[in-house]
C-alpha cells in the first residue's frame, strides 16, 4: 500500500488561496485555506474517504497534535478531505458536507 488506501496516490486538490480564487471557487469567508492552513485531498469514492479521515484521526491521537477541522466533502460524484491545523486554537471540529 502507498497511503494506507490501497495503491492509490494522494493528490492534494487545494492549499493555500488567495482571496480571489477562495471567491470563485465558493470558499468560506475565513477559510484556512487563505493563511495556508489547509488542504483538500481527493477521494476515490466514499471508501477511501472513510479511510483518509480514519488515517488523520489515528496520526492526531497518536501524535497528541490537535487539528482545526476535519470534514468530509462530495458535491455529486466528486469526494474529498478537508483537513485543517492551525498555529493555534484548533477546534477539532468534525463535519459531513456530503450535498
């Protein structure tokens, strides 16, 4: 296995954006995405998605290092992980954003 998901690689959708581009890809106001404190990581389907988040809970835990957000995203057949850690005040906060 290359990622704990089976030979599939890891490919990082979005990292840091400006504030135009967060604008125009429908980004939230405040994003962690805007001081580069986040990333989108794409999934094969919902397997492998229940994985990633399962793989980033495991490491969190294990390294006692806490995160912002950890949230699982599908806008029609496209699925993701939003994965957040910020310098400090971190949330820990778990969603489900499957539209």
């Amino acid at each position: 296995m290359l990622n704990g998901v089976g030979d599939i690689p890891i490919i990082i959708n979005s990292g840091y954006r400006s504030e135009e581009v967060n604008r125009k890809c429908g980004g939230a106001k405040g994003s962690n995405h805007l001081t580069g404190c986040a990333v989108d990581i794409r999934c094969y389907g919902p397997e492998q998605m229940i994985r990633m988040v399962g793989i980033l809970l495991d490491i969190a835990d294990g390294t006692k290092r806490d995160f912002d957000e950890l949230i699982q995203e599908k806008r029609g057949s496209t699925y993701w992980v939003h994965f957040a850690v910020r310098p400090k005040d971190n949330r820990r906060k778990i969603l489900f954003d499957c539209r």
